[in-house]
C-alpha cells in the first residue's frame, strides 16, 4: 500500500523530538532559499536573453520600414544622427601653401576631392556642419582664375567642415560687367537648390593662405580677405569690405541684398558697407595673420571699366536701399551647367536702365 502524502507541518509534528523538528524547520529555510536563488538566476538569464534576441532582431530590420501588427506602416528612421561637427575643426593646419605659377590640372583635382559631389558640394561624412553655406562667385570669361581657387579652395573646405556648394554666376553676352548684381542672383538661385544659410561672395581671383580663416557666417557681417597681399596684407582703408565677405540670410534679408545698379568696376563694395551700417550692424573680420589672402595678378577686363557713377551712387546708399536690392531684382537664367566641382549658372543681367 503507498503512504498518504502529508504536509510538511504534519509531517515534523509527527516527529518526536525537539531536535528533528529544529532539523526540519532549517531544512524548509535552506530548500526556499535555494529556491529562490535558482529562481533569480533563471530570469536574469531568461532577460538577457530575450533582450538579445530583440536586439539582434532589431538590427537585422531594414531601415525603411517597420510595420506593426496592424497594418499600418510605421516608418522608423534607424539612420544614426551625426554629432554636430566641433565648433572649431581638428582638421586645420594654419598657414597654407599658395603658387600661382605653377600649373595646375582640372582633371587632378576632380580626382583629389572624390568627396566633393557634381554641381560642387560636400559635407562632412562623420559629423553635422554647423552652417550650410553657398559660395557665390561674380564670373565672366576667367577660367585661368577659376581653376586655381577650385584646385586650392576645395580642399581648404573640406578641412573646415562645412556642408557647401560652390555656384559661379556667370554673366552671359558682353555688356558692362555688374558684379553686385551677379551676387544677388546667386543667392537667389542657390536658395532654390538648397535651404542654406549663410552666403559667401568671393571674387573668382582670390584664395586665403590660412585655413583657419573660415568659410562661414558670425553675428556680424565678415570681411574675410582682410589681409590681402595687394594691399600690403592690411586694409586699403577702414570701411573697406571688397574681395571675400560672409552674409547670413538674416544679414542680407536686412540689407535688402545688393546693389543692382553698379554697372562696371568699383563701389557696389562700399555701398554693401553703407547697407550694414546703416541697419546698425558692424563688420566682423579674423586677425591680420589668419586673414592673409592672395589675389591673382591680373590687368582690368574688358567691359568693365571704373564706373564713372559710383561715388555719386555712393552717397545715396540710405535712400536707394530700400527699393534697390534682393526686392527689386530681375534677370533671366540662361543655362545651368553641373560640373564636378562646382554648377555655373549664366545669366542675362539686362543693361543699365538710363
Ligand atoms: C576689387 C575688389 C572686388 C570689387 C572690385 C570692384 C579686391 C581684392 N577686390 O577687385 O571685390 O570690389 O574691386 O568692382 O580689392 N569679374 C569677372 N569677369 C570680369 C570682371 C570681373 O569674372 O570680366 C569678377 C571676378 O570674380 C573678379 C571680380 O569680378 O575677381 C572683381 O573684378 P576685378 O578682379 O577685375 O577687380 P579688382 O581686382 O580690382
Ligand atoms: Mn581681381
């Protein structure tokens, strides 16, 4: 016959014996303790290893799209967030090696900035630039210059961390050059390509021999070709805002953009001057080391003789702001043309009205 199952407090009651029933009571002690241990270190496992199993689910998921038990796709962005770039770039290196005698090869260069993407852009691959910025350079028939601040400038970029792209706005047919102009259309045509927002207007003849003399927007306007060896590397005067200078769209909204009524060489430089001052900002320019540049020797071109005008436009800056600029300005594209290292849009600028 098989004994009855008791319970363990009758069974020890059963027990004669203070001793036994000690025995027994610590042995219930040691048996839920062990218990309990088992337990704990079950589920510590059993967690872990259900937590890998997601996660390695999780990684083998396709990024474009997760879709819950309901039907309804949920588009989960997996894609990792970069850091933002540093606020100074480890990159750069200082002084810069800059000859225009020697010869230089668009080719090469195509093939030394394999990052650099058609029409001219790059950003950094592993952080995200702080600015977005257009470079906008005035151009007509100087190609022996283009190649050279292609071949010196990109790199120079790249090493600053910035997400850009290079436009060069190219002024179609042969009537009085009109440089102003030409960078009001830049930053309204780079605007329709890309949200950028800060806009650098350099003349195609210049490059900077430091790479710390960067290539982006500050609170004030910048003066960034504020060494020029023309000029003995200093400044020809104080107000003197030509060669290379950084706008912010809220900078240049508050100008009302450029002049468009500098037809030929010299002024529209200092009439941008009078505009910054006269909506109560200053100029902000690097020290006179960081700021050296150098400009490519060169005689004045054709169909841009000094403009007999400017010193009279000049003194009016106050009063024509406001209706000459970003808000009056029309012109017709011509063509675009994406190249390697840069997208040139020609334009037809019109002719001085009389
Ligand atoms: C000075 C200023 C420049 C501007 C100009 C007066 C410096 C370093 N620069 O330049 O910023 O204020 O005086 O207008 O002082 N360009 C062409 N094709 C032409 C004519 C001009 O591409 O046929 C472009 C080109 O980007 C050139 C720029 O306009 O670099 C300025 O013209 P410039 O180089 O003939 O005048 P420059 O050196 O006296
Ligand atoms: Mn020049």
């Amino acid at each position: 016959m098989k004994q009855p199952l008791l319970p363990v407090s009758a069974v020890t009651s059963a027990l004669p014996g203070a001793s036994l029933q000690k025995a027994c009571k610590f042995l219930v002690v040691f048996c839920s303790l062990h218990l309990s241990v088992t337990m704990l270190y079950y589920l510590s496992g059993a967690d872990s290893s259900i937590f890998q199993y997601f996660s390695i689910n999780q990684q083998q998921q396709t990024p474009t799209a997760i879709y819950s038990t309901y039907s309804t796709p949920l588009t989960t962005t997996i894609a990792k967030e970069l850091p933002d770039c540093p606020e100074s770039s480890p990159l750069l290196r200082g002084p810069v090696t800059v000859n225009f005698n020697v010869q230089v090869n668009i080719t090469e260069d195509i093939k030394a900035n394999p990052h650099v993407t058609e029409g001219g852009h790059y950003k950094p691959s592993d952080c995200k630039a702080l600015q977005k910025v257009a470079i906008i350079i005035p151009f007509r028939n100087r190609d022996s210059h283009l190649k050279y601040w292609l071949h010196y400038m990109h790199p120079i970029l790249q090493k600053q961390q910035l997400d850009y792209g290079v436009y060069i706005i190219n002024q179609d047919g042969d009537n009085t050059f009109n440089r102003a102009k030409l960078m009001n259309i830049g930053y309204a045509e780079s605007l329709k390509e890309y949200d950028y927002d800060c806009f650098v207007f350099s003349d195609v003849d210049i490059v900077i021999t430091n790479d710390r003399n960067l290539y982006r927007c500050y609170n004030q306007p910048r003066h960034i070709s504020a060494a020029m060896d023309k000029f003995g590397f200093g400044l020809p005067y104080a107000q003197y805002f030509g060669g290379v200078s950084a706008l912010s769209k809220e900078h240049f909204r508050k100008i009302n953009g450029f002049p468009n009524k500098y037809w030929g060489w010299g002024g529209e430089d200092d009439d941008i001057y009078n505009r910054i001052v006269a909506k109560g900002m200053s100029i902000s320019r690097p020290d006179t080391v960081t700021g050296k540049c150098q400009m490519i020797k060169h005689n004045r071109d054709e169909k841009n003789d000094a403009n007999p005008k400017r010193f009279d436009l000049i003194s009016k800056t106050r009063e024509s702001m406001e209706k000459d600029g970003i808000n009056s300005l029309s012109y017709k594209v011509v063509k675009t043309e994406k190249f390697p290292l840069y997208v040139k849009i020609t334009v037809d600028v019109g002719i001085p009205s009389r």
